[in-house]
C-alpha cells in the first residue's frame, strides 16, 4: 500500500478525539506512538503496517504522517513507499545532554571490555520500567548479541535492568512489585552482594548478558548499566565470574569518567 492509500475510518465523537481517558491529547499520543515505530524500523516502515502497530486506521495514520513529515519529524520515500524519521528527531535527540555525555564518556571503556571480554557490550539507561540501550560496540564473532540502540526492554528480564535495581534505583517498575516479587527480591540481594547481573536466557534464548550498574558521581542514584552480551555457548557457567569481574571494574572507570 502507496502512502495515498487511504481507507476510510469511523470518525471518533469529537470530545473523544480530542483527549484520551488520562486528559492527554489523543492525536499527540498517537503521532508520539507513530514516531516510536519509526525508530524502532530505521529501514522504514509502509503505511499499513505501521497503521497495525499503532493500532489505528490506516487513514488516521496517513494524517498524522503527513503531519509529522511537515515538521520534518518524519520522511517519506516514495520510490519505496516507505516512511522513517525525519532529521528534527535528530535534532532534537542531540539536546538529551545527558546521555550524550554519558556515551561519550562510555565509549573507549566499551570498546577495551570488547577486546578483553571478546564479547559485544552494550550500554543502556532507564527510560520509565524499560531499559533503554544507548551504545553498542560490536564483537568481531560470527555468532553475536544484538541490542540496536534506541531498543527498549524490559528491566526485571535484562542483566543492565537487574543491575540498576540491585544497585537502588527507584521507584520499583510495576512488575517487580505484584506476585512473585519475593523472587525477584531475593535475585536483587544476590546481585547487590556480587556486584554484576546475570540474564540468563530470560529475554532471548540463547543469549546471556553480565551486566553491572554505572555509580554516576557524588553518590546520586544509578540511571545507567553496562553488559557485556553473547550466546550461551560462548558465555558459560565458568566464564561469568571473570566477565563479571569485567564488566564491574568497566562500569566502575566509565563512573570515575563522569
């Protein structure tokens, strides 16, 4: 489907279309929501598939497209009829002071635990009860991890998102707190106690991360982890201690760093 492609929808009561059931401007939670989906597929996205995602008529989506590329927050290309961010989003990202800084500080560190681990290293900061990764620095591996910056992740399924609780930072997400939460609490203790998070399989089979929280300076609280990533085959049981080691002594120079 072209990005003229636009089929009908059932107009929504105009009280309804203007504000959500929180008070916030429904069409600019979903234009937020269609900019999201842009960046999570830098290859681009086609007008239907991206209208699924959003949960929203392919006309509406078409709307609000259209709406963003006139700001330059989104872009077409029409010899594919694909649609992907528009340069203003980059603009915009590069005043996120802090986590350029903190990249930048990262990423000499990052690449010495790539070549001392011979694993991929990944950094990644909270982003509300997900995690969200920053910088990679590739293995030269055949077989490799893969977070592509700008994922978002679960943080009681990943080693950085484990590590940044054990190591204080609040509030809670809201899956660590319902049932079944004594589990995770015991996990946060034993993690606090080593220093560095392990994630085992829990958000990709076959994958294990070591990860160990960044200690930012003058004793403020933890936002931001660092994990050292890989298969199970190559990650194994009498290779965590020394690649927690690692990734805990990493952790530490990026914080001095800051």
């Amino acid at each position: 489907m072209s990005q003229n492609d636009t089929p009908d929808d059932t107009p929504m009561p105009a009280a309804t279309a203007a504000t959500g059931a929180t008070g916030s401007v429904q069409a600019v939670t979903r234009a937020l929501d269609l900019l999201r989906i842009l960046a999570e597929t830098p290859g681009g996205i086609g007008l239907s598939p991206a209208a699924r995602k959003a949960g929203l008529a392919a006309s509406t989506a078409h709307r609000l497209l259209n709406t963003l590329a006139a700001r330059g927050w989104a872009s077409f290309d029409a010899a594919h009829n694909l649609w992907r961010v528009g340069p203003e989003a980059f603009i915009t990202g590069q005043a996120f002071d802090p986590a350029r800084h903190l990249a930048a500080a990262a990423r000499p560190v990052m690449q010495r635990l790539m070549e001392r681990s011979g694993e991929t290293v990944n950094l990644a900061i909270r982003a509300d009860d997900r995690m969200l990764y920053l910088a990679q620095v590739e293995c030269a591996e055949m077989m490799r991890a893969f977070a592509r910056p700008g994922a978002r992740v679960p943080m009681i399924s990943t080693g950085v998102g484990k590590a940044l609780l054990a190591a204080g930072s609040r509030p809670l997400p809201v899956q660590a707190t319902g049932t079944g939460s004594e589990g995770l609490a015991a996990e946060l203790a034993v993690i606090a106690a080593r220093g560095w998070a392990l994630d085992d399989e829990e958000q990709s089979v076959g994958l294990r991360c070591v990860a160990a929280a960044i200690s930012p300076p003058r004793g403020l609280q933890p936002i931001a982890a660092l994990s050292i990533s890989g298969p199970t085959a190559r990650i194994s049981d009498d290779r965590l201690d020394a690649l927690g080691r690692m990734v805990v002594d990493a952790a530490a120079d990026i914080g001095r760093a800051l």
